[in-house]
C-alpha cells in the first residue's frame, strides 16, 4: 500500500524520494581526504566571515549548518563563540573533531541533519552556512528558512556561502525534479538567491567571494556568493 499524503511532512519525503539518498553521498564524499577538493587543502576560515568579525560581528552563540572539517567553526571557537556545528556526514564530524582537538578548541559537533536537529528556540547569535544551501533541494528552502527564523534571536545574523552560476549549473526547480538530480548543487544568480531570502532578512552585504590564492591564512573561492544577513524583527 502506497503511503498517503496528508500532511506538509508526507509531501516534503515523498519529494525528497525523487533525489539520491544524501547521507550516504556525503559519507562517501569525505572517506578520502586527498581528493582535490579546495577546502580539503586548507584549515583557514573563509575570508567573507573573517571579514565579518573584523567589522563588528560578535556572536555568542553560534550555529555552522554543513561544518565539513570544522574549519570555520573552529574560527569561530577561537574568536571566544559556543558553537553548535553539524554536518550529514559521519566522515566529516570525525574529521571536524580531529581538527578541533589539534587547535584546542571545544565545539559540540552533531552528526545529524539541520532538519532533525533539536535546539532551544531564539538562542543563536549568528547562523553561518558554507556550502549546504546549493545543495538544498528546492521543496527543503522553506523548512529551511523557517529553521532559521525559530533558531535565531531577534535580530540575529545569518551568512551564506553559495555557488554562483561559475560554480554550478543554473538548474531551474522544475528541472530538478525532472531530471531527479540536483547535479552537483544548484548555481544560482544574484536575484534568485535573493529572492529566496528577502522576505524574511534584511541583507546587510552580498557579493562574490574573493579569491584567495593558496598557501594562505583565509579561504576564498569566486565562483562563490558570500551575504551576511539579519533577521526581521
């Protein structure tokens, strides 16, 4: 007997049904460490989110949705944050606490999808996301953005790292679902990228991240966006 829909969680599995398995694909993507992969070389943050606590940003609480290997997180520990950092991939949480261990830094990493993650409503300072957005199913963004607005304080802060469209393909929604493939992340342009968040945050800075040219203390790729953002009130 098919499974019926009945409610908004019905419709979000069945649609999730149409794309590959995601925990398995990102335990496999960190199995090998020496793949080249740009943020696999390196242990610096990204240069957007130094920048941001160069100028002023202050968190106290923190919230990494898609650590990877900890390094931003890490960052953020040695700037004197509580950091909450999850990640899907088992992989990736071993390798983030490997690194966290070697700097001397305490986080609490969760291996465990943003969408099953418990936390106290409007406890976190600050969000920060590099990298899990563009691999976000469409029919996911507004469960998505919804997380967001319960985890965040007022007036908390949000950044987002994302591939532009010299990052990724510009796959359209429909075709997602079409082809059954979000074929290695969504490029998006500028407007529709914005789209997505206008009307929930005020969007304090966006631009394209800065390319970084490596050995280097900070990470930048230009097929990247970079925006730091502020919840409405």
């Amino acid at each position: 007997m098919e499974k019926a829909i009945l409610n908004y969680e019905n419709l979000q599995e069945m649609l999730d049904g149409f794309l590959r398995e995601p925990k398995d694909f990102w335990d496999d993507f960190y199995i090998d460490r020496t793949k080249e992969i740009p943020f696999f070389k390196i242990k610096a943050p990204d240069e957007n989110l130094v920048e941001y606590f160069n100028n002023g940003l202050a968190p106290k609480r923190v919230l990494e949705l898609g650590c990877g290997p900890g390094r931003n997180a890490v960052y953020m520990a040695h700037k004197g944050c509580e950091v909450d950092a999850l990640d899907l991939s088992t992989n990736a949480i071993e390798w983030a606490k490997e690194t966290a261990r070697e700097e001397g830094v305490n986080i609490d990493f969760h291996c465990i999808s943003l969408f099953d993650f418990k936390f106290q409503p409007h406890s976190y300072d600050f969000i920060y996301d590099c990298g899990l957005f563009h691999h976000l199913a469409p029919h996911r963004r507004l469960t998505y953005i919804e997380m967001l607005k319960k985890a965040l304080k007022r007036d908390g802060y949000f950044g987002i790292v994302c591939f532009n469209t010299e990052g990724a393909l510009d796959t359209s929604d429909w075709d997602v679902y079409k082809e059954g493939s979000l074929k290695g992340g969504i490029g998006y342009a500028e407007g529709r990228l914005k789209e997505v968040f206008i009307n929930d945050f005020n969007i304090i800075n966006f631009r394209e991240m800065k390319k970084i040219t490596q050995p280097d203390n900070l990470f930048g790729e230009d097929f990247l966006w970079v925006s730091l953002m502020q919840v409405r009130s």
